[in-house]
C-alpha cells in the first residue's frame, strides 16, 4: 500500500496502526454473473486485520512494493512527489476471516495463509 503522509488518515495511522482491509466477489462481475445479491454469503468476502508498518526505503521489499504498485497502476509513479513524504506500508496480518456461505465467517489462520500454494 501507499500512503502520503500529509494526510489526517497517515497522522492517526502514526499514533494508532491497527488496520483492516476487506475485499469481496462483488467487486468483480463474479456475483452478478452468478445472480447473486452483493448481501448474498455465497457472494464471498475476506477481512483482514493487523497492525500497519512502514517499509523502509531502499530495502528489497521497498523495491518490491515500488514494483508491484507501479506495475499495476503505472500513473502513481509521478505521485510520490518530495513534498507528500510518500511512503510504503504493509499491513502485518494478525486476523484474518472469511465469508463464503451461509452460517457466518470462518477465521483462516495467518500461518496457513502464508504457506498456502497458489
């Protein structure tokens, strides 16, 4: 993730870092292809919960990060301007939960996560 620090979000974001990011089928066509309501269960949703931590400049993994947004959204590369102290941030998962059908979301454990083969 990016994030200027000019903000009020990256300011409160320095004095508390728990974070959470969710995402859903219904940001794709995947749902409505299937004739399922957004509300729908079987519309599946992930939230993931942790801490937010900065990734210093200059490393590997900020090289990666610099890579992997700049290769998906190549506009954000004249952003990071001097003056928006831009910087990369990685959310540190600690929760993560998954709704995909009826009878409420299950917890997937962080470790599992990490190792699973994609």
């Amino acid at each position: 993730m990016g994030q200027v620090q000019c903000k009020a979000t990256a300011l409160t974001a320095k004095k508390d870092t728990r974070a959470s990011l969710s995402v859903s089928e219904a940001q794709s066509d995947y749902c409505q292809k299937h004739d399922l309501d957004p509300e729908d269960p079987r519309c599946a949703r992930a939230l993931l919960t942790g801490t937010v931590e900065e990734i210093k400049n200059g490393t590997r993994e900020a090289e990666f990060a610099k890579t992997a947004m700049f290769s998906r959204h190549p506009v954000m590369e004249t952003w990071p301007q001097k003056n928006h102290n831009w910087i990369f941030v990685k959310l540190k998962i600690e929760h993560i939960y998954v709704l995909d059908y009826f009878g409420g979301p299950k917890e997937v454990d962080v470790v599992d996560y990490y190792n699973a083969e994609v």
